[in-house]
C-alpha cells in the first residue's frame, strides 16, 4: 500500500510539497511498505534512502546521456567535416598532357572520383528518417533522453534538499542495530549482495536449506539434519520425519531444535550476479502430506483410512 | 456488484451535464445508495468516480453520503497500485481532486493500520488479495 507522499514523489508530483508540509514526521522516517514485498530486506529504506538512491540513479543516467550526446556531436562533427572535404573541388587535369593516354585515363579516373564523392556526399546529407515519415534522429533522442534525465535529477534533489531540511534520516541512522542493513553505495542491480541470504548462496555451501516464504528466505541453520529430513522424505520413512519435526508425546524437546517441515532447498548458481536461474527444489508438499498424514491418518482421506470408511458408511 | 454490473452511482460518471448528475447523486444517496459499495475487485463506486475525476460529484458525495469516510478509507488495487481513493487522485495529478478530497477532512494525508483495517471492504478483498492480512 502506498501513502500519498510515497504516491507523490512515485509520480514526479509537487504534490509532494502539500504531503511533506501536511505529514512532516512521517517524511522523516517513513519507510516505504508496498504490501506485496513488506517485510523484504531490501524494503527496509526510508523515503530518504529511495531518493537518495534515485538522485544517484539519475546522475549516472545523466552522465550517461551527456557521453551519448557527445558522442554523437562528435560524430556530427566529423560528419560536417567529411562533407567539407568531398565539397572541396577536385584537382584539374593539366590540359598540356589532354593528348596522352594518361590524361585519357587520369580524365576518366577523375569522373569515377567525382561520381563517388558525389554518391558519398548524398550519403552523409540524407536525412536519417524515410521520406514522408517523422521520425527523430538519433541526435534527437538522445537530447530527449538527456532533457528527461536533468529533469528528473532536479526533481529528486528538490525532494532530497527538502527532506533533509526536514531532518529526514536513513534506515541504518533510524535502526543501527538491525541486522539487515540496505547499502545505498550498491548499485540497484547488485543489491542482492547486501543481504545475508543472497550472500550465502553466492559464496556458502552449493545446497542451502531456507525457510519458505513468500518474500523472505530465512536460513534454516544446521546443514546436515536438513539432509536426513530430504532422505527420510525420499525414502517414506515416516518415524524418521516425526523425529525430526514433530514434538513427542513427552515434549522433552527443546522447540528451537525440531526441524523446520516448510524448507526449500536450492543450489548455487553458476553465476553469481544471476539470482532468478536459481534451482528451488520445494518439499513442503509431500513433507506435510506425509508428516501429517502418518500422525493422523483419521484426516487423511485415502481409500481405506478411517474417514474413507466413515463416509462410505454414511 | 459483480465484475461487469455496475454500480447505479457509478453510472452517474457517464452524465455528460453536472447538474443532472448531482441530482440523480443526491436521489439515489437519499434513497440508500452507498458510494462504499465494491465490486468483487474490491473497488468502490467512489473510487471509480475519483478515477473518473468527477469533481462536482465527489463532492456532493463528500457532503451527503453517510458512508462517504469509509470509502475514502477503503484500500483497492488500481493503477496496479494498492491504496484509498486520494492514492489514485494522487497518481493521476489530479490537483483539485486531492485538495477537495483532504479539504473534507475525510481523505487523509497519513494512511494508519486502523485506517487500513477499517477500509478493508469485504471478506472477497481478503481472499483475492491475501496479503492485506499482513498488516491488517
């Protein structure tokens, strides 16, 4: 869900203006909550964070943009030097020697010259778009791009300066002992690397057991129990898996060292900067089915179990 | 409301004369019409009508409808975006329309859990968009 003043600046808006001055504590150390990702690492910013980070996004694609333009100026440069050149007359051929064989070929040497600068020249004036369609040059589309680019970045420092008017503060100055800190110096492409999950997946073992969850992926711990549950899944074994996850009858156990039925495990993947190629292998199914359906087999419904014979009888 | 019936308060955003449209808003608030009332996509006739950027009716639903705050208060998914009505007013750069909605008092400019829980429209929204009961 988003607020206004998140809603605000998402769309460019000065309304922006009105929010801050309406919601002035929130503006300091909101935290932006889109339903969907609530709760996710990288959502721990606050709005200061975001436009830090969209302040520095927008330098870069305006640097970016200033390199593409000079380049192409460059290129235009060039261009209006090349033309220059094939404008420029081409040498005579001395009328002495019109008599000579040579001055027959150097004659015709220079026709062919002249027809290919003339060919070249045509080239290099043509418009870059079809005749009797509008269309943008390159040049065009980059001055848009960069236009765009110096506008956005002015926008984003107005809110930046406006916020930090305001005192607004970070997400690590807010909760300097949070675990999971959001490293705004990471480019957005790399923000994987800034959580601890994603680092052990990159660097740690080549099969790490989490949690499943929607949008968190919590470690589960201790590699090797996780092993034998997988095993004792794979081959039915029913009294293995109960020991595993399930408290006795005496509840001796301490609850911190029952096994977790809702894992995933998943590999490591070949490349460390590629995160959505990663292999989720999801056993919370056949673990629950079977988990559950051998401490109570009144529930399971089969063919043959209890209830099957309850609801024939019926 | 089902998706492809529409809401007769709805309707009233196809009333090309305002002041025919007022009166017909006002008939049908009189007679029990609630601009709360959703369509199983959890989106109210209010919301559609803010969408609609029907200035003059919105207020006029802002004076006399009983049930006008919980629809301010009301999270629906439009604009690929979850959020109260001002939300879509909001991204839609509708000025007027945001400053009406606040200037009532009923729109506010801080969304709050109880806000949240309260807006909350019916049991469908749940079991559509399961997420809302992260933080309701």
């Amino acid at each position: 869900m988003h607020q206004p003043l998140e809603a605000s600046i998402a769309e460019h808006s000065d309304l922006f203006n009105l929010f801050i001055e309406l919601e002035p504590e929130q503006a300091k150390t909101f935290i932006p909550m889109e339903i969907p990702n609530f709760g996710a690492p990288m959502r721990q910013r606050t709005l200061l964070d975001y436009v830090n980070v969209a302040v520095s996004n927008m330098e870069r694609a305006v640097a970016t943009a200033r390199g593409r333009v000079g380049a192409l100026e460059l290129q235009a440069a060039q261009k209006e030097k090349d033309a220059a050149a094939l404008e420029a007359p081409s040498e005579e051929v001395p009328a002495a020697a019109q008599d000579t064989w040579q001055a027959v070929y150097q004659k015709f040497d220079k026709a062919v010259a002249d027809q290919q600068k003339a060919a070249a020249l045509a080239a290099l004036r043509q418009p870059a778009h079809n005749a009797g369609t509008v269309t943008a040059t390159p040049e065009d589309e980059e001055l848009t791009i960069l236009k765009k680019a110096l506008q956005m970045l002015a926008y984003y420092q107005e809110v930046q300066k406006r916020l930090i008017a305001l005192d607004a503060q970070t997400f690590d100055q807010s909760f300097p002992d949070e675990e999971y800190m959001f490293r705004a110096d990471l480019p957005i492409v790399y923000r994987q690397q800034a959580y601890p999950y994603m680092q052990a997946v990159q660097s740690g073992p080549a099969m790490v057991y989490t949690k499943i969850g929607t949008y968190t992926r919590e470690s589960v711990g201790d590699h090797g129990l996780y092993d034998e549950l997988y095993d004792a899944v794979w081959n039915g074994d029913h009294d293995k898996m109960r020991a595993l996850c399930l408290p006795s009858e005496e509840g001796t156990e301490n609850a911190t060292t029952l096994l977790q039925m809702g894992v995933q495990m998943h590999t490591r993947p070949s490349n460390p900067y590629e995160t959505s190629k990663a292999y989720f292998v999801n056993i919370i199914g056949p673990i629950s089915r079977s988990v559950y359906s051998s401490v109570h087999p009144i529930v399971r419904g089969a063919p043959g179990s209890q209830m099957g014979h309850r609801e024939a009888s019926a | 409301m089902t998706p492809g019936s529409y809401h007769a308060l709805q309707l009233t955003a196809l009333i090309p004369d305002h002041q025919s449209a007022l009166l017909v808003v006002e008939t049908l608030v009189s007679r029990g019409a609630s601009s709360n009332v959703t369509d199983t996509t959890g989106t109210s006739a209010f919301q559609y009508l803010v969408a609609s950027n029907k200035v003059e009716i919105i207020e006029a639903l802002l004076k006399i409808d009983p049930q006008v705050k919980l629809a301010c208060q009301t999270i629906s998914y439009i604009h690929n975006k979850t959020g109260p009505p001002i939300i879509s007013a909001i991204m839609d750069c509708r000025r007027t329309m945001v400053a009406l909605m606040l200037a009532y008092g009923e729109c506010k400019s801080l969304v709050t859990e109880e806000d949240f829980a309260s807006g909350i429209p019916a049991k469908f929204v749940l079991s559509k968009f399961p997420y809302y009961l992260a933080v309701s």
